[in-house]
C-alpha cells in the first residue's frame, strides 16, 4: 500500500486555514449570483495586487467591478524602469515571492510568467554573501562556511523554535494542511504569545542568553536576512513566516512583480459570466481606471462613492484594498462604514517603514575576482552599517547590472527619509567604500539612482502593517470582517481587504487571500453563494475561525 505524497507547502496560515489554492482551483469555480445581478457594478477602490484579484474575479462571476486608483496599476508591486534602459527595472516593493504562496502564483502561472531564484543571503543560488558586523568581514556561500559564532547562532534559533513554539509539528501540519492539529496548537500559541515581542522570546530562551548572540542573529537572521528591527513587533508575526516557510524558497519574477496586477488588468478570461468573450477589466475601463476616491458613504442600503475629481457613483457593495489609514486621513470615510470596534482596530494598525536604493551599472562587474583571495570582488552583503541589505541583479556578463544599494527598515529607513536620491548614493558609497576598499562601485553606476521611501508615500504611509505584541484582538477584527451575515444593515457591503488586513502583512499572498474573503463576501452580500462542492471562506468560517482572545477578563 502507498501513501499519497502531501501537497507542497502552502502558506496555510495558522489563525485561519483555510485552502485558497485549492478553492481557485475546483472546477466549480468561487460561486454564483441570482441572474438579476449580472452586470451589477461594484466599487473596488485601489488597483494594486488585492484590488485586481477582487476586481478579476468578481468579473469573473458576471459582476462589472469599477475600480478606483489614485496613482499607478500595481500598488506596491512597483517595478519602476531605469530612464533609456526599460528592460532593466528596480523593485520598489515586493520583489521576492515564496513558493508557499500558492494563491499567488496561481495568477503567476495564469498569465503564463517567468520565475527565477532570487538571490538571498546565503541561499544556494547567491555566487557569494559577505557578512560585515562590528567592522568584521566573513565571505560565504552557506552557513557552513561562516565562523563558529554563526553556528550557534543558528543552532540557538532552531533550539527556541522547537522548544518553544512546536517548529517540526506546526511545520508538518502545514504541509499535509492537517486544520485540527494546526488549531489546536496555534491556539494555544496565540494565548501564550500574544503579549509576547520577538526579542522578548529570544531574551527569554536559553540558547539566546548571550546578547551577542541576539546581536549577530538580528543582523543576519534567517531566511532573507537580518530581522533586528523587527525585535519590537509581535512575535506571532514571525511564527506564521517561519511555520509557512514564507521566508525560504523565494522567487523574482524576471521584468518586475508589476507584471502580475497589470497582467490581471488585461488579461481576458475564456469563462467569465455574463460578459463576452474577450472581456477584461481594461475594456470595461475604457483602458483606463477612474481616479482617486476622495469619500465613500452610506446611502440607503447601499453606497456613494466620490472620485478625485468630484463624480459621484452608486454601488451596492464597495471593496476598499488600500491601507486602512488612508480612511483616517486620505479619504472622507463616513463613520457608519465600520463598527466602533473595526474603526479602533484602523486607528491601531501599525506599519513597517523601508527604504530601497537602486543604480544601473554599466556591468556586473561584482562577478570580477580578487587577484589576491580569489573571492568575487563585491557579495550580497549584509552589514550593521547604514545600507543594510546590499542585493546584486543580473542576466548576462555583457549586460548591464542593477545594483540595491540598500534596502533597510524601520529605522534603518528613517536615516534615509530626509536625504535627497543623490545624498542617498553618496552616502552609501562612501560606507560600501570601507567595506570593500579596493572598489571603485561609482566608475561603474550609469545615469541617476531610483530611490523610495514608503512611509513618505502618502497613499501608502509605511510598507507593510506589522502587528506589536497585544494586538492579535485589532487583527482579528479586521480580518473577520468580511464575514457580515451577523452584523447590522448599515455595517453590511463595506469589505476591507489587502495585506495589512491579513494575518501576513508584506507578503503578497495576504493581498490576494484577503481580496478572495472580499469576493465571497460580496457574492453573498448580493444573494449568491459559492457551489456546495467548493465551499469559499465564510462557508467554512465557523470550523476554521480564528481563536478569540478575552477582552474583559
């Protein structure tokens, strides 16, 4: 007798996991609605990655979805092209993609795009990483290559991991998608860590006793490198990384991420409801989306919704994807939208900053040998100092390169928000100079370096929502919100959605999964619901919902 091979790993989120993979996939597809709705138009306001996923399939399902964007197709999935040289683009945000993010690249595979490795720090298809700490360099190609130190480092992490918060068993049930012993333990987790920061659990473990041991573990990390700043956070918001190996077998999408969300603009689906063949969400935009939302309102049992430029729709149910403070400040949000204890959740959130530094290089010339050492000239790099993260791009010895000069958080990204592009480069040249003294990386820049900070960004605010210990009961509020049947009329047809409303907040799975949420809940909210063969999300709330925390007692 043989036993069927599990699936490959999914980012099966612990709080609520429930398949979305799986539920894309079914040939009986995410639903139906009464025939009088079809063609019904929704408001979808924001047009990056969860936007478009609602946006698409609500199309799909025979509904004229309208969406409302204030700046450019993509969102944070931005891949921003270096001026006279297109084909080369730097990732302004999301640029690396688990392959446990199955509901994503379910759209990747669906648009029929190219992946590649992406060249993580001390990751089999990284050539070199060099680790400079303390004014100290080690150059390696894995963990078994770095100094002793580094190995009880990693050793120290794997320890609390398995000791305290169940790795092998979490990992398994992620892996054979095993919901009861996933709830089961995960519950009890929740209970235990919820108060609980990231430091505090390494502070607290016996392998991490030493703070030199924190210290070289906060700059180099796991995974895709150092995670010290985000010691603060909850350390919940780590554990779902690591059990859903979000943080391992990581993907670049050749051409730019951007690719995927204007991929799904154009993209003409052969089994849409209601509309023709060769349909798509670009067509019933006239090519274009409509422009910024400035207010959204009840009106009746439904709602108004205003656009920058003072037109007024009416829509029966609304999706709103962008970060949920930009109903605190960037659009007229009328209070009857939420519930007191969702508008607290809002006003609680809090985000990740980060800031990224690209420059073109005429080649890439890191792949150049030292006469003396015989190691590449210039490595990945990891470093204490100012740049952070230093990642090399390229396709060929005869093209140019794309150089990141520094990807940075929190506030890593701070010491960069008030400096100019150039003060930028300048700056950390000067500090890969003391790095790598014996190479000139100016000689080899071409043309203006492309830079972003995105607490700046005024539509966005900050990177990414990471929750501080003590918040799990706001996260839970906004991410069972889509789950309306319970609630009062006025508070029914409004459905947040977007990473920051996830229970992964960075990963572009969390958009797309909460964007699903939102289009079984608009489905039902219009009288539908999803086939009996395929239950969506709020079908299976009840058995798959995530713990709640007392609040009183």
């Amino acid at each position: 007798m043989t036993t069927a091979a599990p699936d490959p790993t999914s980012m099966l989120v612990p709080d609520f996991p429930f398949s979305y993979d799986s539920w894309l996939s079914h040939p009986a597809g995410l639903g139906s609605l009464p025939p009088e709705h079809a063609g019904t138009p929704v408001a979808v306001v924001g047009g990056g990655m969860a936007g478009l996923t609602a946006a698409y399939e609500l199309m799909r399902l025979g509904l004229r979805p309208v969406v409302y964007e204030a700046e450019q197709l993509g969102g944070r999935m931005r891949s921003v092209p270096f001026p006279g040289r297109p084909e080369h683009v730097a990732e302004m945000g999301a640029m690396r993609f688990p392959l446990s993010a199955r509901a994503l690249f379910h759209y990747i595979d669906l648009l029929g795009l190219a992946t590649s490795p992406f060249p993580n720090p001390l990751s089999e298809h990284t050539p070199s990483t060099l680790i400079d700490l303390g004014g100290v360099r080690h150059t390696a190609r894995g963990t078994e290559d770095l100094p002793e130190l580094y190995q009880e480092v990693a050793d120290a992490w794997e320890k609390a991991l398995q000791e305290r918060a169940e790795l092998s068993t979490m990992r398994d049930a992620v892996r054979r998608r095993d919901v009861k012993t996933l709830k089961h333990v995960w519950d009890r987790l929740v209970r235990e860590f919820d108060d609980q920061s990231f430091h505090g659990f390494l502070a607290t473990s016996s392998a991490f006793r030493s703070f030199r041991h924190r210290e070289v573990f906060g700059q180099v990390g796991f995974g895709t490198g150092g995670w010290d700043t985000d010691f603060p956070n909850s350390l919940l918001e780590i554990l779902r990384v690591i059990y859903t190996e979000a943080d391992e077998h990581q993907m670049a999408i050749p051409g730019g991420a951007q690719q995927v969300p204007r991929g799904l603009w154009g993209h003409r689906p052969d089994d849409c409801v209601h509309w023709p063949a060769g349909t798509s969400l670009a067509s019933l935009h006239g090519g274009a989306p409509r422009p910024g939302v400035r207010a959204v309102r009840r009106a009746g049992t439904g709602f108004v919704v205003t656009d920058a430029d003072g037109h007024e729709e009416h829509y029966p149910a609304v999706v709103y994807t962008p970060h949920v403070w930009t109903l605190l400040n960037r659009v007229e949000a009328d209070p009857a939208l939420l519930g007191t204890p969702v508008w607290t959740a809002v006003e609680r959130t809090h985000y990740m900053g980060s800031s990224k530094v690209f420059v073109l290089t005429d080649r890439p010339f890191w792949h150049d040998r030292d006469p003396g050492t015989g190691l590449p000239v210039m490595s990945m790099t990891l470093t204490d100092r100012m740049p952070r993260g230093v990642y090399l791009f390229d396709d060929g010895p005869d093209r140019p390169g794309v150089l990141c000069l520094s990807y940075t958080w929190n506030d890593d990204s701070l010491k960069m928000a008030t400096l100019s592009p150039q003060e930028r480069l300048d700056v950390l040249l000067g500090k890969l100079a003391e790095i790598y003294p014996g190479v000139d990386v100016r000689s080899h820049v071409i043309g203006e370096p492309l830079t972003i900070t995105w607490e700046t960004e005024p539509h966005f605010m900050g990177a990414f929502k990471a929750n501080l210990p003590g918040q799990y009961r706001y996260q839970r509020r906004l991410f069972t919100q889509f789950v309306q049947r319970g609630l009062p009329e006025v508070q029914r047809g409004f459905f947040l959605c977007g990473d920051d409303v996830s229970w992964t907040g960075g990963f572009v799975e969390g958009a797309v999964t909460t964007a699903l949420n939102a289009v079984w809940g608009v489905v039902d909210h219009l009288g539908g619901s999803a086939h009996p063969d395929n239950p969506g999300p709020g079908d299976l709330f009840e058995a798959l919902a995530p713990v709640e925390l007392p609040y009183e007692s």
